[in-house]
C-alpha cells in the first residue's frame, strides 16, 4: 500500500538559514511525487512534482527536492529560508489515476 | 483566471443532519478530485472525478457519503446523517487533463464542516 511519512511534525528555522524538510514514502512501482505548502488560509499550493528524468527537481520559491529511490526519500530543501516561508508542508504520492496520498505535513516556524 | 471555488466556506450543523458542498472547478478541468483534512492532518483522498463519471471512489468512508458531478464541471458532495467524526474541512482539486498521476492538482480553499 502506498504510504507517505513525514517524520517531522514541527521545525522552527532562522530566517536566513538553510531548511530541510523529510519525507519518505513506500510505492511499489515509480512514484509520482509532490511537495505542496498550505498557509493559513490559504488554499495548498503546489511547490514542485517529480516523476521521472533528473533526480534533483526545481520548484517555485527557491525551493528544490532531491528523489533518492534506495532511500525512498523525497526531501525538501531551501538554501536561506525567508520568514514568508512560514507554513505548513505536505508531501505527497500519486498513481496514474490522480489519487494523492498525503503525509501527515510539517509545519514550518521561522525565528527572526 | 479564476481558482477552484468551493462553498459555503463554513458550515455548521448538527448531528443526523444532511449536508452538501459544493465545489466549482478551474474551467475546462476535466478531472476533479475531494478530499478531506482532519486538524493535524494531511489530507485525505475520498473520490475522483473524471468527466461525469466516478473512477475512484475508494476513499469515501461509507455509505453515507455521495457525490456527483452531472455536468462534468460542478461537483456535490452529500453527507447524510451527519457525525461529529465528520467535522474536517473538505478539499476540492481540479486538474485539466486526463486526470493522471503527472497532472497538477489546483485546490479550492475547503469548506470547513462543523457538526455539533
């Protein structure tokens, strides 16, 4: 069955340092994978997708993710985060009908 | 151009109540999805939408739960004898092609249901 976990439930990152967010997730064949960013009261956005080719996606942001299949990982990265960035993280799996399965999200707290 | 829509934005109702929420897509998305957000929680899928036809409707939790969508575009979702277990906000996403694992999911800002 196709799982996603996000081991972090909460991060709290100075403005300005680098961000790293985790997910693992458990899929039998070549994942679909996302990363979306919901703000309060906000609809969720989608950060960035990947599904095949270069292993290092780029995304809106500033924000990147690396897929590394011998880990099942799909973490989340940000060279220098701003206080903007402040929200919580979903990542997420999909099959080729559509159906996204979420992780349980991390939220993002950013010390000035 | 304009976002999924979905509304009432909040609803409040009470126990054994029927409820329905409504969800406007992106126009010309032939696919959309609902889910469901406990607090605390990622969301969670219910049920797939693509054209007028349900392809997936594994998500829904039982029997009590229904959705349409007659005219490929506005989508109902129906909940009968409502519970305090289904207080969650309700997520409507819309994608513009076949509906497959490679599209972008476009979501509405959810429907919060409150059921006392």
């Amino acid at each position: 069955a196709q799982s996603v976990t996000q081991p972090d439930i909460h991060i709290t990152v100075s403005e300005g340092a680098s961000l790293e967010l985790r997910c693992n997730y458990s899929y039998g064949a070549t994942p679909y994978l996302f990363w979306y960013v919901q703000s309060p009261g906000q609809g969720l956005q989608l950060l960035l997708k990947y599904f095949s080719g270069d292993t290092l996606v780029q995304g809106i942001k500033g924000f990147e993710a690396e897929f590394k299949r011998s880990q099942s990982s799909f973490n989340l990265r940000k060279p220098s985060v701003h206080w903007s960035d402040a929200a919580e993280y979903f990542c997420a799996v999909g099959n080729q009908g559509g159906k996204l399965i979420f992780g349980q999200g991390t939220e993002l707290s950013v010390k000035p | 151009g304009a976002g999924v829509s979905q509304t009432p934005s909040n609803k409040v109702t009470e126990k054994g109540k029927y409820v329905e929420l409504r969800c406007d897509p992106i126009s010309g998305h032939t696919a959309l999805y609902w889910y469901r957000q406990s607090l605390g929680q990622g969301p969670e899928f219910l049920i797939y939408f693509q054209g007028t036809g349900a392809a997936d409707d594994s998500g829904l939790p039982n029997d009590r739960f229904f959705a349409v969508r007659p005219e490929g575009s506005v989508s109902t979702l129906k909940i009968q004898r409502t519970e305090r277990g289904d207080s969650a906000v309700y997520l409507c996403a819309s994608s513009s092609t076949s509906g497959g694992g490679t599209d972008t999911q476009y979501f509405g800002p959810g429907t919060r249901l409150t059921v006392l």
